[in-house]
C-alpha cells in the first residue's frame, strides 16, 4: 500500500505543478485552488509513505517521477520542448532511481 501512496502523492504533485503554471502568476482562481488542493494531497500522501519507506527513497523516487513527468507535460500540454542535454539528464535521473531501488539496501522491499 505504500507505493499506491506514493504514486496517488505523484499524481498529485504533478497536477499541481501544471496547475502552478497554468495559473499565470496565481492570477486564475481555479488553477490556484487545483494547485492548492494537489499540492496539500501530494504532502499528505508523501507523509503517509514515509512512515515505512526510507525519506531519501521515497523522496527520490517521488521527485524523480514528478520531475519526468512535469518535463513530459511541458513538452506536451505547455509546447515546451526538451533539448538532448536536457533528455540525457532526465534519464540520467531515472537510472539514478533504479539503481537506487534495486541495489540499495535501504529500500524497503
């Protein structure tokens, strides 16, 4: 149950990151109140896995998703695109996590 947690903290982070810039500066009411209500979600749920899966772990894997998927909708949703530079660290990221998860003694399995 502590990775359902973490992905719907995820999910949540991610929503309110796009609702962060959809909302021009805080200046659109309704993208304020999605930002607000994701972001309360994400910390909530983010404490929720935290009680059983190491903070470094859950955090990485947690900012590393978010981090790729925020770069995807800006590519996508926000037509901003990602030169190779960018992509190679992205990916370098996300091997980090992997490493991480399927070597480390720490991550709870």
């Amino acid at each position: 149950m502590n990775y359902v947690y973490l992905i719907i903290a995820i999910v949540a982070e991610v929503m309110a990151t796009s609702a962060l810039k959809a909302s021009d500066g805080l200046s659109k009411p309704l993208s304020v109140l999605v930002m607000a209500v994701g972001y309360s979600l994400a910390f909530y749920f983010l404490s929720l896995t935290i009680r059983t899966i190491p903070v470094g772990v859950a955090y990485g894997i947690w900012s590393a998703i978010g981090i790729v998927l925020i770069a995807a909708i800006g590519a996508l949703w926000f037509r901003q695109p990602l030169d190779l530079p960018a992509t190679i660290g992205l990916g370098l990221i996300v091997t980090g996590v992997i490493v991480v998860n399927l070597f480390s003694q720490t991550v709870v399995h």
